[in-house]
C-alpha cells in the first residue's frame, strides 16, 4: 500500500456576559469547529502495477455549532452555573473500497441538547466541585473508513462509512481537605461516564 492521510481543522468561539444584580451573571456562548480527513490506500500488484480494486480512499467532513446559555450565580463559598447546550453538526463522508462508491451525511443535518451544571463550593479547608456536561464526539477515521486493510491477511479489518457522531454524557465529583496546620489533607474524586447514542 501507498498511504496518504490529510487533516484540516478549524476553530473559532465567541461569548458574552451580562451582569444581573449583584450575585447573578448570564452568559452567552458560540463556538464552531469545521474537520476535513482523508486517507488515500494505493495498491499495488507484486509486479509493481497499480490495483484499481483494492485501492480505496475516505473522505469525511465535519462541522459543528455549538452553542450555550448559562446562568451564573457567586457568592463568597459558593459558585453555580446552570446553562443549556444545543449542537447542530453536519456529518458527510464518501469513500471507495473494492470499486464500490458510497455517500453518506450529504446535506443531512442534526441537533443535541443538553443541559451543564458546574458547581463549586468552598468553606474553611473544605473544597467540593460537582460537574455534568454532555458533548458531541466524532468518530474516528479509523473506525469512519470503509476500507480493506489487508497488510496483516491474520487480521483483516474494516471501517463503517455509516458511523455518525456519539453522545457523551460525563460527571466528575471532588471533594478536598487540607489543614496545613494539623497536616491533613483527604481527597475524593469519582466520575461517570455515559455514551446516550452510540456511533450510528
């Protein structure tokens, strides 16, 4: 095989906060992100000449909007901010793998919500953080690319053009205390993690 991959990406993100009374503070976030990949397998017969059929390539292009609402609440222990997600992506890929042509995403275009808290609390020597957000993940190229690979004939293996974006849902908990008068410290930390859709 003769393997060439290519990867663009490209960022961008954009807030504002407004400030409502004293202790409460709303906040306005977007955000987009554009992937390009590709990977291009040559084949070549033993006597050097190319092979149509089991040369192959993949194709994917992915862009997402992300974009978030948040309300924002500080006091002097304690910090809260509540907001709502909603992303709307684009997941298109072609590919060619033992001469058959595929497309799949085109123009099609899909939403996830969900919500985000982030809440931190702090008295004394005690430190307490609770945190829940869900993202929208990509597959893999690997995963994503129809295509034969036949470099190890023991193990043959193959992508699924029709794998789309998964959700991730994610909690994570810490809990601290540190008295540097007494030198004690104790920590707990546990986290969650739960995909809602898989990669279909």
């Amino acid at each position: 095989y003769d393997i060439d991959n290519d990867y663009k990406g490209f960022s961008g993100r954009a807030s504002y906060t407004e400030p409502l009374g004293k202790r409460w503070r709303l906040r306005l976030m977007a955000e987009s992100r554009y992937i390009s990949r590709s990977d291009v397998q040559d084949a070549f017969r033993p006597d050097g000449s190319e092979d149509d059929y089991y040369s192959s390539y993949s194709r994917n292009n992915y862009l997402a909007n992300r974009g978030m609402l948040q309300f924002q609440f500080s006091t002097d222990t304690t910090e809260l901010n509540l907001g709502l997600t909603c992303t709307v992506y684009r997941n298109e890929t072609s590919a060619r793998s033992l001469g058959v042509e595929s497309v799949t995403g085109k123009d099609e275009w899909r939403a996830d919500f969900a919500p985000a808290v982030n809440w931190r609390y702090k008295a004394g020597n005690s430190n307490l953080m609770i945190l829940y957000s869900a993202n929208t993940n990509q597959a893999s190229n690997s995963k994503l690319k129809p295509v034969l690979d036949i470099s190890n004939p023991v193990r043959i293996t193959a992508g699924n053009v029709y794998l789309g974006p998964a959700l991730q849902h994610t909690a994570y908990i810490n809990y601290r205390f540190n008295n540097r008068e007494k030198f004690t410290y104790f920590g707990l930390s546990m986290s969650a993690n739960l995909t809602q859709r898989e990669e279909v």
